[in-house]
C-alpha cells in the first residue's frame, strides 16, 4: 500500500512539473536558443519536481517492498 502511495505521488510530481517544462517551450517560440532555454529551466523548481517525480516513481516500482520477502525457487 505504501508503494501505490509513492507511484501516486510521484506520477502527480512528474505530471505538474513535465506540463510545465512542455509549457515554458512557447520560450522558444519567442526567440530563445535552446542553450538558453535549458539555462532557464535549469532555475526552476518544476524541473526538479520531475525529476523527483520520475525518480519516486521508478523507485517504487523497481524496489521491492520491505515486508514481503520473496520464497526462493524450488
């Protein structure tokens, strides 16, 4: 229960901070180069939050939880 609690946050992290970093794109429509464009986003919290989000996410799927133990094989 605790994992399914994670992958939830993490998905919401990875959606509020990908929309975003897909919204702050219209810079370039504006005339920024994209070295400039990685340079702002590189200042904003919401590249970090998809990042974290993506990470939790991951995290929790490929771990397995600490009370379950796996039987070994027969």
């Amino acid at each position: 229960m605790i994992r399914l609690f994670f992958v939830v946050i993490g998905i919401l992290l990875a959606v509020i901070g990908g929309v975003s970093i897909l919204a702050y794109l219209n810079l370039l429509t504006t005339g920024y180069q994209f070295t400039m464009y990685l340079a702002f986003l590189v200042n904003r919290i919401e590249l970090y939050l998809f990042l974290a989000g993506v990470a939790l996410t991951i995290g929790a799927l490929t771990f397995p939880s600490p009370g379950k133990r796996r039987r070994p094989p027969k």
